[in-house]
C-alpha cells in the first residue's frame, strides 16, 4: 500500500512540474550557455536542419542537443585536416552527421565488437540484432571518412594519437565512464574540445552501470577543482517530459584542458 501511495504521490508530482514547467526560460538559458563560448545557436540549429532534411536524419529518436553543440562547432573549428573520437557508435547515425559536419576529417569511432555479451544485451538489440548490426553498418559506409574500431573503449589507454574533438558516450558507469573521460583528456590536442553525453548532477534513481550514473559527473567536476580542465555544461534536451524534473535532468558536458605551467 505504501508503494502505491508513493507511486501516485511521484506521478502527481511530476506532472506538477510538468505543467509549470517553463519552455521559454531554459531555452533562453540554454542560447545563453551557447553565447558564452562564441555560439549562435539558432544559425546552428537552422544549418543542422537542413543538413538533416538533405541526409534523411530528421526521425532520429537519439537526437538531442548535442548535435546542435556539434553544428556550432563545425562552424568554428578551422583545422586543415579535423580529428575526431567517437566513443559510443550505437547506429552509426552520430559518426555520419560529424562525416557530413566535418567534411575535412577523419572520424574514428569505437565500440564494442559484436560477440561481447553487453554489447548483445544492451539498448534492445537482441531483438533483431542481425537487422541492427547490417542497418548500422549500411550508415558507416555512407561516411567515406569513418574509420570503425570494434574494441571495448577502455584499451584506448593505449592510444598515443590525438584529436581535435572527442566525443564521449559508451557505457554511463563507473568505472568505464571515468576511464573514457580521462583516456579522452590525455588524448585531446592541446586545443581540443571534448563532449560527455548523458551526464546526472544528482545520483538518478535505478543507478547502473550503463545508462544511469553520476559517475561522469564527479570525474569531470574533480578535473575541474584541480584546475585541470574547463567545464561547460549544456542541457540535453529542453522538452518539458525530459527536462521538467532536477532529479532525471540529463546534461552534456563540453571541457577543454587548461594549459599549465610545467
């Protein structure tokens, strides 16, 4: 009875928040946010639109913000030759757009090979894993500038190259999240900039080990009080049902490393 109770109670508080919840603020906020490292986000809006309409990306559920943080950038980083990190390749659809994005680059992007059980388990693809695995490869193909790595992300603490933009989005927990973050800053250019999907500033409920954690932020916030790195953080969607509650408020996180005295 108790847990019924709870469950009504946390229902009619969410959609409280909901209801209250102010689209036009966070926005504002969030175009804020993009203005203080030199952003215009609505330029970057209307060139990731017609981007997607012209490559047939419009339908993506695993849109978010971050794309938007990526078509600004692709407007601000002026390098003969970009490279750039993918942690995390899901469905190949993120390292297309950064191919069409960033047309002078070289993206490599990692993930886990096909015969590893979390790999299998994870974001429903042993429903029709075959169809999963032809459909993503189909999408590589079409970036004649990816290069796919199949390797768990950790054994990037091997890797002496370095790149210009990383993106981080493999596993959410600790220890994984932690290791992708520090492997990713010792891999950065001495100007490069580095984004962390999906990241929690309070512990989520049902924390785990691969969607759910506040791991990446308590990584990235002790780089920053050592001084080691530069913080930003974005909101990852501004829709009400994703936004609306402090308590499941998902954040990416964009950090440069500072330059220190040696």
């Amino acid at each position: 009875m108790v847990n019924i109770l709870r469950k009504i109670f946390n229902v009619l508080s969410f959609q409280k928040l909901k209801r209250n919840y102010d689209y036009n603020f966070f926005e504002e906020d969030q175009n804020n946010k993009f203005k203080l490292l030199g952003f215009n986000r609505k330029q970057a809006l209307e060139k990731l639109s017609l981007i997607k309409k012209k490559h047939d990306l419009m339908d993506r559920k695993m849109s978010t913000e971050h794309e938007t943080l990526f078509s600004a950038l692709s407007d601000k980083i002026d390098i003969p030759k970009i490279e750039i990190l993918e942690i995390g390749t899901y469905d190949g659809a993120n390292s297309f757009l950064l191919s069409v994005l960033f047309q002078n680059s070289k993206i490599t992007t990692v993930d886990l090979p096909e015969d590893n059980d979390e790999f299998i388990e994870t974001y429903d693809r042993k429903k029709d894993f075959n169809r999963f695995i032809k459909k993503r490869d189909e999408i590589l193909s079409k970036g004649k500038n990816i290069e796919f790595i199949k390797t768990n992300s950790i054994n990037l603490i091997k890797s002496k190259k370095k790149f210009d933009i990383i993106w981080i989005d493999g596993a959410h927990g600790y220890p994984t999240v932690c290791i992708d973050i520090i492997n990713s800053f010792n891999m950065l250019n001495k100007n490069g900039i580095a984004l962390c999907d999906d990241v929690f500033l309070t512990k989520p409920l049902n924390e785990d080990q691969t969607y759910r954690s506040i791991g990446a932020f308590q990584t990235l916030k002790t780089l920053q009080n050592e001084k080691l790195i530069s913080l930003n953080l974005f909101y990852k969607r501004l829709d009400a049902l994703n936004n609306c509650d402090p308590s499941k408020r998902k954040f990416i996180a964009l950090f440069t490393k500072n330059q220190l005295d040696t």
